[in-house]
C-alpha cells in the first residue's frame, strides 16, 4: 500500500499563499519519507498550480455540489 498524505489548499501568490508554501514544504520532508502528496484544491492560482505539479505532488480539484 502506498502511503498518501493530503492537503487541502486554495489561494494564490497573495491570498493563501503562505499556507500553500508551508505545506510544499512539508510535503517535500515527507517526499524524503517515500510519502505521496496529494493536493485538492477548489480555488487556486494557476501559476500555484502548476508548481504543485512541476515537483511532483499530485493535485486534484475539488467540485462541491449543491442539492
């Protein structure tokens, strides 16, 4: 079984941003632990988005439905 940790974050370079970092570090030291990060987000940055990516976490969007 693969060992998965998940943060949730939304925002940008000027609204949650300092979250985010936090958790790519933290997902960085955990890289090092062989511990996949998973990324949902429902709102961010593309640009965040993408860095996410380019150190390969993986990140999934998250879609809220309203019934």
């Amino acid at each position: 079984m693969k060992r998965q940790i998940i943060f949730r974050v939304d925002g940008g370079p000027h609204i949650g941003w300092g979250h985010i970092r936090r958790c790519l570090s933290l997902a960085e030291g955990l890289r090092k632990k062989k511990i996949q990060s998973v990324f949902i987000t429902k709102d961010i940055d593309p640009e965040v988005g993408k860095r996410i990516v380019r150190n390969s976490h993986l990140m999934e969007r998250l879609i809220l439905l309203a019934f």
